[in-house]
C-alpha cells in the first residue's frame, strides 16, 4: 500500500517579545521593522496610542503593545523596535521589545487560544503556536487596532 503524502501549506510570521514572551504577527500583515525614533505625543488620545512618527513622509499611528495588552510599561532600548504593519490600507506602528525572527510554520502547527493565556491577552489572541520548546502567541491585528468606546 503506498502512504499518500499530505502537503501542509505553511504561514510566515514575524516573531517579536513582550515580557519576554513570544508573540507572532503575520508577514503579509507588515511592511517594516524600524528602530524607534522621536515618537510625537498626541494629546487626548488613548493610554496605549504613544503618538506619531513621520516615516518616510507618512505621519504613521503608534501604539505601544504593552500598554495595549496591560503588561507594564518598560523604556525603550537599543532592542526596541516599531513593527510598521497595514490594515485597510492604513500604516499603524506596533512598539515592541524586541523583533528579530521570521518563521514558516505549518498551518497545522496553529490551535485555537486556549482559556489560560493571560486575560490581559486574550482578547487579542487568533492562535498559539507550539513549535518543539517555543510557544507564540499570534496576534489578531483587527482585534489589537480595534478602540472600543468609552462606557
């Protein structure tokens, strides 16, 4: 009998850190990973929206991850980046502690959240990963841009 060979199809991601936990975006999600420049400080804007930066002539939203996900707050380093990412064709800048790792995962390799993570994440989560020792935690764009009114 001859074994038919399934061919999973695989997602590239980005990986970056919070907290030292590893959390993922998809490639097709962003257009750059930038070092964090003078960041200008939009006054009556939400907690986690840090201000603008003009990147290349385009003055880009930035939203620092932690603050967005409640984690505490950290300054900035030299490991610091901005991920410039794209939904409905507007350029929003994701601050992180760190981004320096492309994957390909097969899809398969992706499982629903499960009830565990962090509340403070949850709401934000499309899928954990388990890779061999590593666990991500890949991030539902929409969900983390999405400002919720004020009750």
């Amino acid at each position: 009998m001859k074994e038919v060979e399934t061919i999973s199809s695989t997602i590239k991601l980005i990986v970056f850190k919070l907290k030292e936990k590893e959390y993922a975006i998809k490639v097709n999600e962003v257009l750059s990973i930038e070092k964090v420049n003078h960041i200008t400080r939009v006054p009556g804007t939400e907690k986690f929206v840090k201000g603008v930066i003009n990147l290349r002539g385009i003055v880009v939203p930035i939203i620092d991850l932690r603050s967005r996900f409640d984690l505490e707050e950290a300054s900035y380093n030299e490991n610091t980046r901005v991920i410039i990412a794209v939904m409905n064709e507007i350029e929003v800048g994701l601050v992180v502690d760190s981004a320096n790792d492309v994957i390909d995962i097969p899809e398969d390799a992706l499982e629903p959240s499960p009830e565990v993570i962090g509340a403070e994440v949850a709401d934000y989560i499309q899928a954990v990963a388990k890779l061999d020792s590593r666990l991500l935690i890949l991030i539902d764009l929409d969900k983390v841009l999405a400002i919720e009114e004020a009750s």
